[in-house]
C-alpha cells in the first residue's frame, strides 16, 4: 500500500489533525477532506469511497472520522486493518474523542502516525510498541526538562551571586569615599615620616604645639621678707597632662632663700 495522508476530520470535512506521508501541498489535502463529506453515500455499511485519483478508507470516531487517503492500487484489506490501528491508537492517546482533545493530543497522535507509517508504507508495529516508543520519548523528553530547568536555575543564581558581589562593591567604594581629605594611606599620599615633604594636613600645625608652661618671677621687697608675693607671667595650663609651678609659695621661697 502507499499510504498519501491520515487525517482526523469533522462530519462537514474540516481538518483537525493531518500527517502527509507522501509529497502533497496542504491545499490539495484540505480539498480532499473537504469533498469527503459529499462522497457519503446514505446508509451505506461501506468504510472506502474510491474517486478518480485516490481511495478514502474511514471510520467514525464519534462526531469525527478518522480517514486514510491512499492510491487506488493500495490492498485495501491492508488499509482497513491500518486504519483500526489508527483508530485504536487515537482511542488509547485521548480521553475524549472530541475535537478539543484531539488538538490539545495532536503532537503525541502525529508521532505515534510517524511510527505506524513511514514514507507512506505501514510498519510492522503493534499498539503496544506504540505506546512503549511514546513513553520511552517521554521519559527523554521530561530528563531533557529536568536538565533545562536546572540549568535555568544556575544561571539565575549566578546572577544573584553577581549582583550580591557588586552591591558588596559598591558598598565598599562608598564607605572609603566618605573618609577624612586628610587620613588614612589615600591614593597618591605617601605615608608620613621623617620629615614634612610629601605629607599633607588639613589641621594647621599650631593646633599641636604644646602649651607654653607658665612662669613665675620672684620679687624682693625693700625689708627682704618672704612675704614677698609672685606675680605669675602667664596662666597655667588647666589640662591633665603634667603641668609645672604647682608648688606653694612657702617651698618656692625656701628653695630661693636656701
């Protein structure tokens, strides 16, 4: 047999699924089914309509057909136990029978008519291979999934991770922007020492001299008593660190006149 196309129809020839196994433009198909419905001879038992060119070999399928065009010369007793494996095939893939269940199925059933036809002549295969060669492509195709969707998966982790390491970054460049002018091991300012070349200070140099220690002058009166007073030059530096003239008048007079 050569076996041209096998279609899924409705009563009024539109095509809902189509698989050609022979050279034909989808023009030529569409007018094959098309003109189907107006070859069914009424009341007839018959399941093949021969034309001028081709044979149609059907069954129903509820509101649908399920037809095989074919040449003339085909065996049509071939042809009629290929059709109810096509038949059986849709019946085992599909839950309904209806038009909407045969679109939302149309890929698994244009596979599985792959495996029972190949370049229009029938293979040795029962339902049963069928259904194992459908399985075993789902099976690869739901490992070739899993590894996709791993895959997505690690990409957008990497991308978590990079955006993570230049939040990190740009964290980092903001928190050194916003240092002292004058502090730290900056760019282009060498480290101080030995000397002032090179270094740089936005405090004046003044404000780190020590405060001057105060000093106390000494005055004789005429009689040379020690009730002489001191009169301090300067104001002594109230600070904590070690402060010099602390000392009574009493010792400092006894120092002098000892």
């Amino acid at each position: 047999m050569v076996l041209l196309a096998a279609s899924i129809c409705t009563r009024g020839g539109k095509p809902v699924i189509s698989r050609q196994f022979r050279d034909m433009p989808r023009s030529r198909v569409e007018g094959l089914l098309s003109s189907f419905p107006k070859l069914l001879p009424a009341n007839s038992q018959h399941t093949t309509i021969e034309t001028d060119s081709v044979r149609y070999v059907y069954q129903p399928l509820e509101d649908l057909y399920m037809i095989l065009i074919t040449n003339r010369s085909s065996n049509i007793l071939q042809d009629i136990d290929t059709l109810h494996l096509f038949a059986r095939t849709v019946s085992d893939l599909c839950r309904s029978l209806d038009e909407r269940d045969i679109v939302r199925n149309s890929f698994e059933l244009l596979e599985a008519f792959d495996e029972i036809v190949s370049l229009g002549y029938r293979e040795n295969v029962s339902l049963t291979q069928i259904r194992s060669i459908l399985e075993m492509d789902s099976h690869e195709e739901k490992i070739q999934e899993i590894i996709e969707r791993n895959k997505e998966m690690e990409a957008k982790e990497e991308l978590k991770r990079r955006a993570k390491q230049l939040e990190l970054q740009r964290r980092e460049a903001a928190r050194r922007g916003m240092g002292p002018p004058g502090g730290g091991f900056g760019s282009g300012m060498g480290m101080g020492g030995g000397g002032s070349g090179g270094a740089y200070s936005s405090v004046p140099g003044s404000a780190f001299e020590p405060a001057a220690a105060p000093v106390y002058v000494h005055r004789e009166g005429p009689s040379g008593a020690s009730g002489a007073g001191t009169t301090p030059a300067a104001k002594p530096f109230k600070g904590k660190g070690m402060q010099l003239g602390k000392k009574t008048k009493g010792d400092l007079l006894g120092s002098i006149d000892g």
